[in-house]
C-alpha cells in the first residue's frame, strides 16, 4: 500500500461513513482488513485502543494506521484525508439547510440515512462480538454452548453491559474496568 491509496481509502470513509466512528469501522475493515492490509487481530485492537483513548474513534485509528504504515506524515496525511470531506460537505449544510430544512425529499433523505447509519452501527457491533465473545472456529470444530461463545469474555461483557444499563457511569470506567477485568481474569 502506498501513501496515496492510503489517503485515498480514508477520504473514501470519512465520505461514505455517515454517522460516526462506529459507522466507519465496517468501512475501515473492509479497506484494510479484507484485503490483507492489516492484521484483524490488529484491526480489533486499534479499535480497542481507539475507543478508550481521546478523541473520535474513526480519528484514532485513521491517525494510528497511517502512523503504522507511513510514520508521522502518514498519521497526519491519513487523518486529515478522513476529516476533509465532513469538512466539506459539513460547509455545503450549513449553507443550504436553512433553505431545504421543510423540503420533504431532504426530510425523508434524512430518515433513511439514520436506518443506514443504525444498520451500519450494528455490523461494527457485530464484527466486534465476533472477533471477542463469539468463537465460530472453536464451534465449528466441536458443536456445543461452550464453543460457540469465549465465555471469560462473555462474563466480562454481560457484567460491563449490566452495570452501564443500570448505573449509567462515565464509559471510561467501564474501559478501565474491561482492562482489570482482563489483566486480572484472562
């Protein structure tokens, strides 16, 4: 991979990748995962630190794979090449919103981009379960319950989810404790 197609790819996310970081994973996985550019262990644990660490999550990990694969001027390159066309089209909005705000092919536009970015929240949802919580090379091998699931890491997930649905604290203690959790259990 070259320092263009890099930069290429993250302009191509920041564009297409409407409603976040989290809608931008499935993107990133495809540019860069599936096509052997890095490793999906790799990818996974970008993610991780990503999101534990300050900042936008499609940010971080634009900054950390192109640091990665180029240095410091492609951490810059590819998070500027991710940012430009929010940038952009974000200056076209303001512009023009006020005029089409009660225009019904912009409100209906608008309703249907929102089910996408759920859709696409959810399939990064999902290759995050798969990669920790689901083990499909271990059940495939061996059918059963305790196969199909990584069950410490399971346990970690419903105890975490558990305690934000109920006591609704900052994230980054539920980060912090994820990571005792692991250091201390697996």
């Amino acid at each position: 991979m070259n320092l263009l197609l890099l930069c290429t790819y993250f302009f191509l996310t920041g564009l297409f990748a409407i409603g976040g970081g989290l809608a931008a994973i499935p993107i990133m996985q495809q540019f860069f995962v599936d096509r052997g550019w890095c490793d999906p262990e790799l990818f996974y644990n970008m993610i991780a630190i990503s999101e534990s660490t300050p900042g936008p999550i499609g940010v971080n990990m634009a900054t950390y794979i192109g640091f990665d694969s180029f240095g410091v001027i492609g951490g810059i390159l590819a998070t500027l090449s991710l940012v430009l066309p929010s940038f952009i089209i974000i200056l076209i909005i303001a512009r023009s919103y006020a005029r089409f705000q009660d225009n019904k092919l912009v409100k209906n536009g608008l309703y249907g981009i929102r089910a996408a970015v759920a859709g696409l929240i959810a399939s990064a949802a999902y290759s995050v379960l798969s990669v920790t919580i689901f083990t499909f090379d271990k059940f495939m091998a061996a059918p059963s319950f305790f196969t199909f699931f990584d069950l410490p890491q399971l346990a970690i997930f419903a105890v975490i989810f558990a305690l934000y649905v109920i006591f609704k604290k900052h994230p980054i203690l539920y980060i912090l404790f994820g990571a005792v959790c692991g250091i201390v259990f697996l």
